[in-house]
C-alpha cells in the first residue's frame, strides 16, 4: 500500500511540474514579445486582443446542422474525437466574411478558460444571433462551460491587412 501511494506521488508531481510550466508559456511569449517591440527588436508581429465569451460545443444534430461531421469550412471530422482537434467556431461579427479579422484556418490563443486555455484553430461558424463569441469544439458528454471577459490574441505580421 505506501508502495502504491509513493508511485503515485512519484507521478503526479511531474505532471504538476509540467502543467505549472506549460501553463504558463503563452503568457511568457506573450511578454517577451512585448518587450522585444518596446525595445524595438522585433517588428515583425503585431497582436490583437479581443475580450470575448466563451463556451462550447458537440457535434451534434441539436448544437449544428444536418452534417455535424463537416465543419463550416468544409473540413471533415470524427465526431468521437472532436476535442482532440482544437478547433473552435466564432461569431460571424469575428469572421472576415463578414466584416471581422478571422479566417478559417487563422489560429487564435485564449486565455482565461482553465484548462481549456492555448491555440486553437478557426473552423466554423456560429449562429447569426451570438456576437463576441468563441465556440469550443468538444467530444459529446463533455462538461459543458461558458466562460465570460476572456481575452483572445491573434498573432499577424505588421504588413498583412486584416478584414477590420
């Protein structure tokens, strides 16, 4: 039995060392990213924040349309392993069809959402009735959340235009 207990221990407390690191890198690069510009090193990229809400969604009949495996952009899921893709739907006022400085396929970095917090991709759309939205994809039976002032980032090179 202390044998059990010490390798769990053992376990666990790399995994915490890893998750306070990793936690953190985001955060990290973020300011050294804005330092480098203040020091005037780096003008390469320049970031946009966005304060948005933030829930999440299954691919399901109810939560999309008649094809929950194919995603706003046309790419093709396994409904079964949706949360391992990181792909997230946004509000059609973030979307560059319609006036916003997203694309499909653009990456975005939340922050503030717990472990659900890092880099995602732009895949889809929400409904026309939400605004300052972040949809999350996740497997069915997931927990549902909805997280609210959360800060979005997107990353773009100083020279590229935006739908903005």
């Amino acid at each position: 039995m202390i044998k059990l207990r010490y390798a769990i221990i053992g376990t666990l407390i790399p995994l915490f060392i890893i998750a306070y690191y990793t936690n953190d890198t985001i955060e990290d690069l973020y300011n050294q990213i804005n330092t480098l510009k203040q020091n005037g090193y780096c003008e390469c990229f320049d970031i946009q924040e966005f304060d948005v809400t933030v829930t999440m969604y299954n691919p399901t009949y109810e939560q999309t349309d008649k094809t929950p495996n194919i995603t706003a952009d046309g790419t093709k899921i396994n409904i079964w392993k949706a949360s391992q893709y990181r792909y997230v739907a946004l509000s059609r006022d973030l979307l560059a069809r319609w006036g916003g400085p997203f694309d499909y396929g653009d990456y975005i970095i939340i922050e503030g959402v717990g472990k659900d917090s890092g880099i995602y991709q732009v895949r889809d759309t929400m409904n026309p009735k939400h605004t300052k939205r972040v949809d999350i994809l996740k497997t069915s039976g997931s927990r549902q959340f909805k997280y609210t002032n959360v800060t979005m980032y997107k990353y773009i090179k100083e020279n590229q235009t935006t739908g903005s």
